[in-house]
C-alpha cells in the first residue's frame, strides 16, 4: 500500500515540474544557498545579471518569504544556477568562495549558529530582523567587499529595505 501510494504521486505533472526546473540543485523541498547568498537576499530588489537569474532569484525569495527551509552548500547554489550556462561563470571563483568563507563566519557569529556546509536553517521573522540589524549596521558586511552589488544593497539597507523581495511575513 505505501509503496503504490507513493508511485502514485508520481504523475505526468510532477515529472514535466522535475524535468523543467531550472536550479542547480533539487528545489523541492528545500532551497541550497551558498552562505553569501544568505546576505544577498537581505537587499534583492529584482535586479539580476540576466531576466533568465532574474525569474529564478524571484522564486527562491518567495519561498524563502514562506518559510522553506535552507541548506548550506559549497560553491554554485540554486541563485547561481542560470549564471553556469556561461562559459566563465563567476559562480566558481575564488574570490567568491572567500567571501563565502566571511559571510559564514559572520552571519554564524549574529545568529549565534555555526554556517558549514550541511547545516539547514530557516529563517523566521526574528533571524530576518536581526540578519537586517546586522547587515544595516555594517556587522555583517565584510564578504560584500569588492561585490559589485555593494553600492546597490548600501542603498537598499539606508532605506530601511524597501521594496526587497524577502518578505517579513515570514
């Protein structure tokens, strides 16, 4: 009976959701960030490297903004994933590991949680608030160091963090 149900659930449907999805790793039901990413997400406004990174950072902030649970992982996550279609995908950079290296520390420290590859975590409405406090007063700002981004997610973070796609609803 358990196995059948479960076969079951399988249908057209799901398998046409499995074979078109766009992220790197399985977006169901959890989501692999990298832990800058855990910053990045703190001033998204919809603004992105391409429409295709776009539409695909839109839907991880909305499930984040449901509560989904996040993985840590190592290297290019489910943000990343329509950038590695380009030959020289940034994604795989050293400079991007190291600041994966002091976003982990850092946000580990204000959470008071250790970020390694492997840990899962969720964010509610009282981590979020304390990520924005951290981020806002510069705490947490280290990895964004040579980001080209910097200057946007400053100004995002100076104005309290409008329009921003993770919500607090969490």
């Amino acid at each position: 009976m358990g196995a059948l149900f479960f076969w079951a659930l399988y249908t057209p449907k799901l398998w046409a959701h499995l074979a078109s999805r766009t992220t790197l790793h399985h977006d169901w039901p959890m989501i692999h960030l990298r832990p800058h990413h855990l910053l990045c997400l703190l001033t998204y406004v919809g603004k992105g490297y391409t429409p295709d990174f776009v539409h695909n950072y839109d839907r991880i902030a909305a499930r984040m903004s449901k509560g989904e649970e996040i993985e840590i992982v190592d290297g290019p996550d489910d943000i990343c994933a329509p950038l590695l279609k380009e030959d020289a995908a940034h994604c795989h950079g050293d400079s991007v590991g190291a600041r994966d290296a002091l976003a982990a520390r850092d946000v580990g420290a204000l959470l008071g949680l250790e970020i390694t590859v492997g840990v899962r975590l969720t964010l509610n409405a009282a981590r979020l608030e304390q990520l924005r406090a951290g981020f806002a007063s510069g705490h947490v700002r280290i990895a964004c160091q040579g980001c080209d981004w910097a200057d946007l997610c400053t100004d995002v973070a100076q104005g309290g963090f409008a329009g921003v796609r993770l919500t607090g609803d969490l």
